[in-house]
C-alpha cells in the first residue's frame, strides 16, 4: 500500500518530541535541506570479454566477494538473525488501522522510529567515536558521504553524520507546517515526499549500526529489542512505499550490510516477500 498522492487532513493531539542527545554543536547549514545524504558514485564492476550476459559476470562478482569476505556478520548468523520479541510477520502490525488517517499513521510511525533509534544510538555514543568510527560505514565497501555547501560529496565520522541526520529529522518533526498538531490543520502536499526522504537517512543509521555496532548490542544484549525494531521499520516502509530497493540493496560494488539481513528476513517469513 502507497499513501504517495493520498492527502487528507487529520486531527493531531500535541506532541513533545524528545530532544536528540547527540546534537552536534554546530549544524552545516549548507547540508543539502531535503536529505540528500547520498553514497558515493557506484564502482562499476569489471567483466573479461566474451559472450557471457552482464548479469552471469555480476553473479560470479558478488560470489567472489562473499568467498573473500568468509563468515557472515553477527547479525546473519545464528542465533541473532532470529532474535527478536515480537514472533512472526509483522504485516498485521504495520496495517492501517480503520479510521485512521494515512498520512496521520506515517507520521506517528516515523516519530516512533526516530525516537527509539535515538535512544538506541544514544547507549552506543561511547562505541561509536571520531577515532573508531571515521567514515559512515554501511558496508564492506560502502561509506555514506554528506553534500556540502558547493554540492560535493565528502566523507565525515560516523558521530557528525548521524548528529546531523538527527538533527534534520528533529528540526522537520518540530516544524508545525510539516507535522502540524492543531486540530484542522492538514498535511502539506509534500509530506510523502519529506517522510521518504526521513525514511531513506534513518536506514542509514540502522544500516551503520549494524555494521559497525552490532558487537556492542550483543554486548549489551539488546538484539532482539533492536532487530525488532528494524524489522518493524523495514515492514513499514515496505507497506507504505517509503523505502528504494536501492537503498537497502545498494549499488553493485556497494552493498548495504543491511540488504542481506532484508532477504534472510523474508526467507524467514518475518517480512513478507
């Protein structure tokens, strides 16, 4: 279900979003305001001349790459790709409920996104440093990069990109002309629009967390809480057409971590295919 070209208007109780506490002291106001945190350019990958299709090289590509890279991360192998507290597929958790209006649905359900994720991000501030962290890792070879003021892609620590993605979120939250709260005022024609672009960095949170801090969720034994909580994102954003298949796949030479955890779900029957 898509709510893109949906528009009604609902009535909103009022809201106190909680404060990010990992605002930066300073915010590039030259950041690209509709979310443009886009990856670097794909790296095409090579193929040897001969009658063999694209796909049947990019095939032997990916098996190349998984053979190099050995194990799988924490999160694909057992028992933590099956943690989780709530058993089952989550399509009857993300449906609409009757009566409720859709754009009044998505915006509840991105605030609860946004804030839950904060917090999780919050317990790993100590893990997730400018020494240990100075690139915005999603993959094995993938670093998300921010766009600067003259529209150039530069690589930041994972600390600043994330502070500055909570940041941007918060602000538009706060933002009364785009998540009103007074009774009678509606959704503006953007909103769909503005919720994707939310949608498409708060992935990319989950996507560096799981990279690089799944370890320290172990740890901390909150896997079940945090997969959980993605699985619930991911079938949301599936239900309302919020999320790019290019974005939890990524580009070929540029994997998103978080992609293979998408299929294993669906393989699972947490989400549905």
């Amino acid at each position: 279900m898509s709510f893109f070209g949906l528009g009604r208007s609902a009535t909103k109780g009022a809201r106190a979003p909680k404060r990010s506490p990992t605002i930066p002291d300073q915010l590039s106001t030259a950041a690209d305001p509709s979310g443009a945190l886009a990856p670097t350019s794909p790296i095409t990958p090579g193929g040897s001349p001969g009658s063999r299709s694209p796909a049947s090289r990019h095939s032997d590509l990916e098996r190349e790459q998984r053979e190099r890279q050995g194990p799988p991360p924490l999160y694909l192998s057992q028992p933590f790709v099956k943690a989780a507290l709530v058993k089952g597929n989550f399509k009857t958790i993300v449906m609409l409920p009757k009566w409720v209006d859709v754009n009044e649905w998505v915006a509840i359900n991105i605030f609860e996104f946004y804030t839950n994720l904060n917090m999780f991000y919050g317990v790993l501030t100590e893990f997730c440093t400018l020494s240990s962290c100075t690139t915005m890792a999603a993959g094995d070879t993938l670093d998300y990069t921010w766009i600067d003021s003259n529209r150039k892609q530069v690589k930041l620590p994972a600390p600043t990109y994330v502070d500055y993605v909570f940041t941007w979120v918060q602000n538009l939250l706060e933002d009364k002309t785009i998540f009103p709260t007074d009774s009678g005022r509606p959704f503006p024609q953007t909103f769909a629009s503005t919720a994707k672009h939310i949608y498409r960095q708060l992935l990319r949170v989950f996507a560096h967390i799981f990279h690089s801090h799944y370890v320290h969720l172990l740890h901390l034994q909150s896997e079940p809480h945090f997969n959980s909580l993605f699985a619930h994102f991911l079938a949301f954003g599936k239900e309302y057409d919020l999320l790019d298949m290019k974005d939890i796949r990524g580009q070929p030479g540029q994997r998103v971590g978080v992609g293979d955890l998408w299929d294993k779900w669906r393989e699972m029957g947490i989400l549905e295919s």
